[in-house]
C-alpha cells in the first residue's frame, strides 16, 4: 500500500514523540518558574540545582573554584573566566579538588610529577558566579 502524500492527516513521526506538555512553564517548590520538562526529568528548577551544588561542598572548596577561573575580587567581573586552571599540589588541595570532581564542578586534567591540572566544568562556572560571557571565555580552548 503506498500512502497518499498529499492529505493532511499523514504527520511525522518525531512530532509525535514529543509530549505537548514539554515547554509549559509550571512553577518549582521554591515558587521559580521552570518548564515542565526540566521539572520532569530534575524535579527541581536550574537554581534550585545549583544551590544543592553549592551547599554539598565546602567554603574553601568554592573560594579554589573561583580561584581556578580568576573570579576574584581584585579583578574586573568583565574577566572573569579568564583562565580554566587549578594545579594542586598539597593534599588538601587535591581532597578540595576531587571534591568538586565528585560533585562534577571540574575535570581532573594531567598530571605532572605529585601535581594535578584540574579544569572547570560548565556546572562549575555557574557555581563560582559566572555570567554567560564568562562561561565562553572559560571554555574556550
């Protein structure tokens, strides 16, 4: 049987894949509007994620995340992001590090003799505050 291309009943198959409900914005516990997908698949919104993130690692730990992207109050928050980089070479700093690795803030990078390179995430650019141009410039190779 060969279907008939020119009726209008005949729908692709990936428009139906997609629940309608998708992109409705609904609201979060936290009272934070949110799309209905995200809220699905999360249970929580963007900012409500990122604040368990924030509160499942230490001070230090955030203040060597920020340090890693230049996010540092003697420079400008025009560049921050600058550099993607934190080389431990301590034990405390190599616990702080994959401690943000657990919680998938960073990427551990090489390692060179005793030391780690350690590299920000996405997730962990947002965590130590930067805004989108930032998040580029950190990313960038």
């Amino acid at each position: 049987m060969i279907p008939d291309l020119s009726k209008s009943t005949r729908q692709h198959l990936a428009n139906q894949k997609a629940p309608a409900f998708s992109l409705i914005r609904q609201r979060c516990a936290c009272g934070k509007a949110s799309t209905a997908k995200r809220l699905t698949q999360h249970g929580k919104c963007a900012a409500c994620a990122l604040a368990a993130v924030r509160a499942a690692i230490l001070p230090g730990d955030l203040a060597k995340l920020q340090h890693m992207l230049g996010a540092v109050q003697h420079t400008p928050k025009g560049k921050w992001g600058f550099r993607n980089f934190f080389c431990a070479g301590s034990d405390e700093q190599h616990a702080a590090m994959f401690r943000l690795a657990d919680a998938d803030l960073v990427n551990v990078g090489r390692a060179v003799g005793d030391m780690t390179y350690f590299h920000a995430t996405r997730l962990g650019c947002k965590a130590a505050g930067l805004d989108a141009a930032g998040i580029k410039r950190a990313m960038e190779d």
